[in-house]
C-alpha cells in the first residue's frame, strides 16, 4: 500500500505542476494556437468522459452498488459545481479586456485566475490520488488528463502576470503555485482518507471522482474547446481521446 500511496502523490504532483508548462508557453511563445487548443482540450475531454464512465463509475457500482455508487457521483458533480459557483475562474485570462489594460488590472486578473485555478486543483488532486490508489495506470491515465488541462491553466495565469510586471520569474512562480494545490488535494486525501480506507470507501471516492471529472469535462474542457472556433477539430479530439483511452484499458485487461 505503502508504494501505491507513493505512486499516486507522484502522479498528482506530475499533473498539477503541469500548469508550468502553460506558464512557459505565456511567457517565451505566447498563446499556442486555436487548432492546438481545441484539439488538445478535446482530447483531454474525451479521455476524462470515457474513464469516468467505463472505469471510475463502474468500480464504484461493483464496490458498493448501483444506488450508493450513483449517488456518490452526483455528490462529486456537485461539489464541483458549488467550488465553480462560489469561486470562478476562467481559462485564458480575458477578463482584463473588459476590466482595463492598465498594469494593476493585469495582475489583479492573473492573481485572481492564480487563486481560483488553484482552489479547482484541489479537488483534482483527490480525485488524481484516489483512481492512482485504486489502479496505478488508471491513475497514470488520469493525471494525463488532467496534465492537458493544466496547460492552458497555466497560460492564464503567466500571461497577465508576465504582461503587468515584465518578470518571467513572477509569472512562473504563480502559475506554479497554482498548480501546487493539486498534489496538496492529493496529500489531505492520504492524511485524512487512509486511515479509513476500504473497499467501499475505496468505491465511493471512485464514483465521486468521477462526478467530478464529468463536471470538469461538461463545464470547462469541452465549452472552452469550441470556444476557439474549430468545432469539427474539437469533437475530433473528443473522439480520439475516448478512442486512446479505451485501446489503452482494453490493452490493460
């Protein structure tokens, strides 16, 4: 247990500092482009969906049964939507457009991205930690996802950070720290969930994840992927990535 435990705190912690990679991109290439965007958010999309459903929700239904399982799963959906109510964020940093282009408006844009993608991490952490815990590849395959979508997580936030100040090292330094509630998720998850752990505790975090992940998919992932105008080249990275990921667990079988 002691090694899955290990295994799944890294993994969290590959997927969350991932937004690093987004602080890169905002700061020596700027935005990638909308074909990149939409194909990639799509494809994160896709694998998310299918996991969900055919893995994580599935388990959860064989641990505990349909009715605990199901309702575990619009648990984990409405967390989600509650932590997206209260405290929303947005992708790609456009809010300065309508609040001024002055330096203080830029920062305050970045910071406010900077905390609200980071309460999001948190509970992505867990659910990256709990589907690691139950099977390590279904974990590897969650924290790929989820990675993908801490890219461009991390260009919202670099972007007016590196705008407003001109300090590379600043706009890296709050896109990581962003990113760094992720792997923290997945260490209160360790401390507070291990000691009670079961296979029915076991099977209703599955579930719960998996209401979160749909959400995560349904809400930011897919929206925002046809926001970019390339509807056809989204649905094609949705398709793509449920194709991958069922290969990838069929092959796992």
């Amino acid at each position: 247990m002691e090694g899955n435990v290990a295994a799944a705190l890294a993994l969290t912690a590959v997927a969350g500092l991932a937004t690093g990679i987004g602080s890169l991109l905002g700061i020596f290439v700027k935005k990638p482009g909308p074909r990149f965007m939409a194909f990639t958010l799509g494809f994160a999309g896709g694998v998310m969906v299918l996991v969900s459903f055919v893995e994580l929700l599935q388990g959860g239904i064989e641990a505990v049964g349909f009715g605990p399982a199901h309702v575990a799963f619009f648990a984990g959906m409405l967390g989600m939507f509650l932590i997206d109510f209260l405290i929303p964020h947005e992708y790609m940093a456009e809010r300065h457009h309508a609040g001024g282009n002055g330096q203080g408006a830029l920062m305050k844009t970045g910071l406010l991205v900077a905390l609200g993608i980071g309460i999001h991490n948190f509970p992505e952490g867990m659910a990256t930690f709990a589907g690691a815990l139950q099977d390590l590849s279904l974990g590897v395959a969650i924290a790929g996802a989820i990675a993908l979508h801490n890219i461009p997580e991390g260009l919202a936030v670099s972007a007016p950070v590196y705008a407003a100040t001109g300090s590379r090292r600043k706009a890296f330094l709050w896109s990581f720290l962003a990113g760094v509630a992720e792997p923290a998720g997945a260490a209160v998850a360790a401390l507070v969930l291990l000691p009670f752990l079961s296979e029915a505790v076991l099977g209703l975090m599955l579930a719960a994840v998996a209401g979160i992940m749909v959400f995560i998919s349904l809400d930011e992932l897919l929206p925002v992927a046809r926001s970019f105008g390339q509807e056809h080249l989204s649905i094609v990275g949705v398709g793509l990535g449920m194709a991958v990921m069922a290969a990838s667990l069929w092959m796992l079988k």
